[in-house]
C-alpha cells in the first residue's frame, strides 16, 4: 500500500467533512451489490474488539472506504467529534401511522431506460439504509436496511446546506439577515476574501465566483486544502495551513464574477454558517436546536461533525434521525408550521419554493436536471408538482411534493458519490410516487 503525506492522509481522513457534488475517487471495479455489502452481514465493528479485518477508523480514512461507508455514515459520532442539535426535554410529537400495501410494487421507467422496475427493486439499486414517506402528514411507508435502525441517526451530507439554507430563508424573512449586503458586512475576516464583495443572496444560490475545486481526483483541488483544515485531528508539524473551517474561507480566491453562473461548491454554506452564528449570536446546531429541532417535537437529538475549534460543519456535518428529517420536511410542506407552531415564516417557504434562476442554473451543467433550479441552497424541479429537493452525496434526500401533500426522506449509502449515479432510479421513483398518492389518496 503506499504510504501518502502526512498532509494528505490528514485530507483524506475527512474527506466526507467537504463532499459536495463529486465522486471523491475514480471507480475502478464494479462495486459489490447492496445485498453483498450490507454492513450488517459483513460484521464490521463486531467484537470488543473486533477483528483487525473488521476495524474501520477515521485516521487512516477507511470509514470513506466502500463498503465500509454503509458502516460508517450511520456511526459518525462513534469516529470523530460532534456536538449535539438537542431535542429538548418535552416528550416527543409522535407521526400517526397509515401504512400502505401498494408502494412496493410501483413501477417507473429510470431516466434513460426502456424497462421498468419497480419502487421495491429500487431499494436496492440506490443503496438504501433508511426511507421514509409521509402522505398528509401520516407515515405511509417505512424501511430500515443494514446497520440502520429506527432508533439510530445516519449522516445527512449536504442535505445539510437545504438545513441551514432555511434558516438563512428565516433569517432573511424575519429582516434579521438582508440578502442585498455583502458578506463582509457581516463577516469583516472575510472582506479580503472572493466571499467579501459577494452578495448575502449569491452564497445563498451559491452563484459566487470562486477558486474552489472539488475534484478529488485531482490532488491539488482546494477541497483537500479545505478537507485538511477541517479535520480535528492534531496536524503534523510541518502543517503550516489554515487550521479551521473559518480560518479556511479567508484563504479562499475570486474565480469569474459574482452572479453570473451556479456553481455548487460546499463553501459557500461554511459561509452561510459562519453569517448564521454572527447575526444570532449561536452556533449553527444551537441555533438550530432552539429554533427548529426541539419545535418540531423531535423524538432524537441530531448532531454535527465539528473542526478543532468545534465549529460545526455546515456544509456536510448533520446526521438525524430518519424520521426527524421527515418532520422537517413536513413542517415546509405545511408553510413553515408544525406541531401547533409557526416555525419558519411561511415567506421564506414560498422563496425557497419559487426557485432560482434558470439560466444561471443551466451553468452548472447538471444534464440529468434540465429545467431546475436553486434557491436558498434547495434544489427546485419546477415539475408540474412543484416539488423541491435537498441532495447529499451517496443518495441522502428529502423530497416535498407539495400537490401529492407527500414528504420522501432516504438515508443510502451508495458506492459513488456523485448523485447523478443515482439520479436515474431516484428522481422517476419519486415523481411516480406522488402521482399514485395523488390519485390514490387513503
């Protein structure tokens, strides 16, 4: 095996701390199946302790091996530091239950294919570790795969830019945060930074112009640069980098204008972030703990990954609970409201669901979502259900469908990261569930 840098093995042990969009290596053989690489059957981390064979850590980066990845997202807490988004003391709000019989044998035609399959079968085919759909409100359906059980929390990757870009939605509604001013008025580290001149409104559509790759192929991108100073791990001694996430985006250069084009880059929500705790005066998880999480009558605490400083990764660092992404979601679905409360101004809802610009969009040269947008870090479908949709790497989704009145969460742990592997059998499957449910309402 060779041995890599000190700098690079540190990059590399929080690689999943700074995934966006792309695969984070080239895919050189066919990947095991779902059923062959369930983490549950391959034992890992079984045994006090378990077998070496068995052992995966976050130093050496082997929790972002496939398959060990199917172990590892739904145990992020038990490799690396974390703070909580903490549910609060009340007893939680049950979802009342309505179980359906006819989900399984849905069929849909996948995006670029002349033969069916069927909602079951696509399960497998996306890695599934956990879904849930709530109709109305109830729960409709719901699966557990792998080592993922009800109880357990499963990373949400960049499903938690859609978290904190609601909040910025609020915030901005609540004339507490104006999207017209740049960044640098509220963050002044960052005024010598490509941030400072950008707008509040351009880091919330992520149409900045900036330096940033995140290529992981290649071994000079500032994803490794920005992955590496992340990492809580002590840096070796050499290490003359930037050693947190904010200390990171003062680093970062101007690349083209401002507002002239999508670029999906997972720094701009460490911005976001970063604006989220200056004008509340909390840190994102608490922030989002008093605010949102213990409103929604939460049955589990959340959590995020954190950088040696403790600063919580907004770009990627959320895990929760299944069904308390699903609460969230229903909660947009029902104009901000939840559990007998007003949580996110129902303005805010509407912004995130009239979309973005289409054209500055079409920049970013996503072929498989023609036609879509992207406002206050959500991505719009614009199809004629309005359904809008937050996306992590390795197929984490949250899926509101506002005409159908239906809500998809899906954990999975797919072999490549890019979703556009999974894109094909997730974006027909859902839209072909909200159709039956809107025909076939129960």
């Amino acid at each position: 095996m060779t041995t890599l840098p000190p700098i690079r093995r540190l990059a590399l042990a929080a690689a999943c701390l700074a995934l966006a969009a792309g695969a984070h290596a080239a895919e050189t053989t066919a990947p095991l199946s779902a059923a062959a690489s369930d983490p549950a059957a391959l034992q890992w981390m079984v045994g006090a302790p378990p077998p070496a064979d068995k052992i995966i850590r976050f130093d050496d980066g082997s929790y972002f091996n496939f398959p060990q990845l199917r172990w590892s997202v739904s145990h992020f807490r038990q490799l690396m530091p974390t703070v909580a988004v903490a549910r609060g003391l009340k007893a939680p709000v049950p979802l009342p239950r309505a179980l359906r019989n006819d989900i399984d044998s849905l069929r849909f035609t996948p995006l670029g294919a002349k033969d069916t399959m069927t909602w079951e079968q696509s399960l497998g085919a996306n890695y599934t570790d956990g879904i849930v759909v709530l109709h109305r409100g109830r729960i409709v359906y719901e699966r557990y795969f792998g080592v993922l059980k009800e109880g357990g929390q499963h990373g949400a990757m960049s499903v938690t830019k859609s978290v904190m870009g609601t909040i910025g939605a609020a915030l901005v509604a609540e004339g507490k945060l104006d999207p017209v001013k740049k960044v640098a008025e509220y963050v002044p580290e960052l005024a010598k930074s490509a941030f400072g001149d950008a707008t509040v409104r351009q880091v919330l559509d992520m149409t900045t112009g900036l330096k940033f790759s995140e290529d992981y192929a290649d071994p000079n991108a500032e994803v490794w640069q920005h992955a590496a100073a992340g990492n809580p791990l002590p840096k070796p001694k050499d290490y003359t980098g930037p050693r947190s996430y904010f200390e990171y985006l003062q680093t970062v250069r101007h690349e083209g204008k401002h507002g002239e084009g999508f670029g999906y880059r997972t720094v701009n929500s460490d911005v976001l972030g970063w604006i989220i705790a200056r004008v509340t005066g909390q840190s994102v998880n608490d922030y989002l703990s008093e605010h949102v999480w213990q409103k929604l009558g939460a049955e589990q605490d959340g959590y995020m990954s954190v950088d040696s400083t403790g600063t919580p990764f907004a770009g990627g660092g959320l895990s929760a609970g299944l069904r308390d992404l699903a609460r969230f979601g229903e909660m947009l679905r029902n104009d901000g409201r939840h559990n007998g409360q007003q949580i996110i101004p129902k303005a805010a809802v509407d912004d995130i669901r009239r979309g973005g610009d289409k054209q500055l969009f079409a920049k970013g040269g996503y072929d498989l979502l023609k036609g879509w947008s992207y406002r206050d870090m959500w991505w719009v479908t614009h199809n004629d259900h309005g359904a809008y949709m937050a996306r992590g790497v390795y197929g984490q989704r949250i899926y509101i469908d506002p005409k159908a009145e239906m809500v998809i969460v899906r954990f999975a742990s797919t072999p490549t990261a890019a979703n556009a592997a999974n894109d094909p059998t997730t974006t027909p499957a859902f839209e072909a569930l909200g159709k039956l449910l809107l025909a076939r309402p129960k």
